[in-house]
C-alpha cells in the first residue's frame, strides 16, 4: 500500500488524540475501587458507566463512518474532542453514580466520533508503521492513565484531581483541532462511490459478510484488551495478594507493553506482512491469557499480562489498515464506522458481563474468562482467512 508522506503536524495531532482517547481507560481501572467507595456503590457498578460509554461510542462512531466525507475530519475532531472534555470534567465534580453514568454517554459521544473519524482518515492517508505508531499512541495514554490516578491517590488527593487533569489535557487538544480544521481538507475521505454509478446506497456496504465478520473480530478482540486492563488490578490485589500501589504500577506495564508492541510491530508489520504479524499476535494473546488463569504467584500473572499487551499491540490498527482491500474502497469509511461501533460493544459489555460474574464468584476466574475469548478471535481469524478473496497479507 502506497501513500503520500502525512504533513508532520497532523500526524503528531493524530497521536495526540490517540494518546488522549487511552487516558480515561487507564485511570477508571485503578480508579474504580476509590470511586465505588466514595460514590457507596457496589463493585458490579462500573457495568453500567461502560454501558453509558458504549452507547455513546456505537452511536457516535458508526453515524461518523457514515457522514465523515460530509462533515469533514477536522470538524469532526474539534468538536468531539470538546465534548470529551466537558464529559471529563463532569467526572471529576460528579456527586452520585447516576451523574457519572450521564458524563459516560457524553464521554462515549465524543471519543467515539474521533476514533472513527482518525481511522478512516488513517487507513487512507497512513501506511503500516504510522498507523500501528498512532494506536501505540493510545497505549501509551492508558498506560499514564493509570500513572496519573495512582499518583494523586498516593499523594493523598482525591480520585476526582485525575480526572481534572485529563479534562484539561482534552481542551488543550480541543482548541489545537479548531485551529487546524483546514488543515486535514486535502485528506478527508471522499464520499463512497462506485464509477458510473454514483455514492453507494448505505444498503450495499451493510450486506458485506466482510463488513460484519470484521465487526466480530473486533468486539472480541477489544474485549480482551479491555478486560484485561480493566480486572488486573482486582486480580493482582485481591486474588494474588499485591499492595495497590505496586498492581497500580503493574497494569500500567499491562499497557505500556501494549504501547511498546505497537512501536516495536509497527515496522515489523511491514517487512513480514499483515498476515504473518497478525496470526503470531493471536497465538501469543492465548498463551498470555494461559499465564494469567494459572493458580501461580503474581509475577506468572504479571508476566502474563505484559505477554497478552505485547502481543495484542498489532491486531486492531492492522485489522482496520486492512479494511479497504477486505471491504473494498468505496465501502471502507462506512466499515470502518461499524467495526469500530462493535468495537465499543466489546469494550463495554464483555468487560462489564464479568464484573457481574467476578462479583458474584471470584475475579480470579478473569484467566480462563481471557483464554476463552483469545481462542475465539484465533478460531474467527483462521476462519476468516479460508474466505474466498480474504486478504492474508
């Protein structure tokens, strides 16, 4: 895949935003014990703020795969990313879980339209390396995340200074978006078309068996992402005996290996191909999630989970690089838009299904949960590639 060298000041924008779409992932799982104690809510609570945020996340990303040639990226990103902020800043002064459940919807708005929009806007304009570089970038701000809330905890502040500091950190990118709009115009995605025939009926790309297949993919792949990052904190303190400060430090290494491997597969991907990377990042997420269910010491664990980040580093920016020649052309932004909606669904509902189950059993049963669906995603993935015309890379 050939494209044209993006101008520098857009792709540091690019990683920016990414960077601040992994912040307020990385603080809520350190986060949520203080908060549920704080806001006197059970464990199992936190299922409903990712429900919120899900909802405004499907919504928003799939309406802007679909109206993002329309609309314009640097509109788009602006403008969402001010949402995030108010949504952000909402967390950090709310009094009551219904309150916080409200600022997750709004929060979910807003990371949603950016994550779609950066996406489609990538897989046209980025190659391999620039895109793998902008998702580590979103693992290097889960991973500060859980930094930033642990470090105001053990300074004795409040949970809710972590969240202050994200929201200003949103409006400073906000305001760069609003002075940039103009600058991303030359790269906005075209309004799909085939020749001859005129913009393709949405009808057409929503019959794709590659447009739902890939969706798949994705919802489970962000599962075990999420879920990982999400539940290695409860698993490391309560199931394998760890202080806090030092399962804080732990899941922060959760997701900087994820950052790392982004970096380091970003250039791999482009000597050995797609398919090779992706199908050695699949075996090594289930031989990860084997470490992390094993009865063992927490350093089995924690090895565990920097093996399921480091592995894990490729698969969703190759999976969406990939779209155009999966999906066709004319039908990428459309695709992208959903898989990233059913990506949030993933992220949400999976994660929050176990908080119900580890509350009412153990979370020492979060391994085997994350062996299950890695060996899912490898089977979709094997699946996927016998497909007549399935790109392999």
């Amino acid at each position: 895949m050939s494209v044209t060298p993006p101008r520098a000041s857009l792709l540091l924008l690019a990683y920016l935003a990414f960077v601040s779409l992994g912040l307020p992932d990385g603080l809520i799982g350190v986060g949520w014990p203080s908060i549920r104690a704080d806001l006197g809510v059970p464990t199992e609570a936190v299922g409903l703020v990712l429900t919120a945020g899900t909802v405004g996340y499907l919504t928003s990303s799939v309406l802007a795969g679909f109206t993002l040639a329309r609309l314009g990226v640097g509109r788009l990103l602006a403008g969402s990313t001010v949402l995030a902020s108010l949504a952000l800043t909402g967390y950090a002064s709310t009094p009551e879980l219904a309150l916080m459940i409200g600022c997750a919807l709004v929060l979910g708005l807003g990371s949603g339209a950016v994550d779609s929009g950066l996406n489609a806007y990538a897989a046209g304009a980025f190659g391999p390396r620039h895109m793998t570089w902008m998702h580590a970038c979103f693992g290097l701000g889960v991973a500060l995340g859980p930094l930033i809330m642990t470090g105001a905890l053990g300074a004795g502040l409040s949970w809710r200074w972590a969240y202050g500091v994200v929201a200003a950190a949103q409006l400073a990118l906000a305001t760069a978006f609003a002075l940039t709009v103009r600058a991303w115009r030359p790269a906005d995605p075209a309004v799909p078309v085939v020749a001859g025939t005129g913009p393709v009926p949405i009808r057409e790309t929503l019959r794709l068996p590659a447009v739902w297949l890939g969706a798949l993919a994705f919802m489970l792949y962000v599962a075990i992402e999420i879920s990982a990052g999400l539940w290695a904190f409860l698993l490391l303190t309560e199931g394998r005996g760890l202080s806090a400060t030092t399962a804080g430090l732990c899941v922060s290494g959760y997701w900087g290996s994820l950052f790392v491997g982004r970096v380091v597969q970003g250039v791999v991907a482009e000597r050995l191909g797609v398919g090779r990377v992706l199908r050695g990042s699949l075996l090594g997420m289930t031989a990860g999630a084997l470490l992390i269910a094993l009865p063992a010491p927490a350093w089995v664990a924690v090895a565990g989970l920097a093996l399921v980040g480091f592995a894990a580093a490729p698969v969703y920016p190759l999976l969406t690089l990939a779209t155009p020649e999966r999906v066709g052309a004319a039908h990428a932004d459309r695709a992208i838009g959903v898989q990233i909606g059913t990506a949030g669904l993933g992220a949400a509902l999976i994660p929050g299904g176990l908080g119900v189950l580890f509350g009412h059993t153990s979370v020492a049963l979060l391994g085997p949960a994350l062996t299950v669906l890695a060996v899912l995603l490898l089977l979709l993935h094997a699946l996927a590639g016998r497909r007549p015309g399935a790109a392999t890379g």
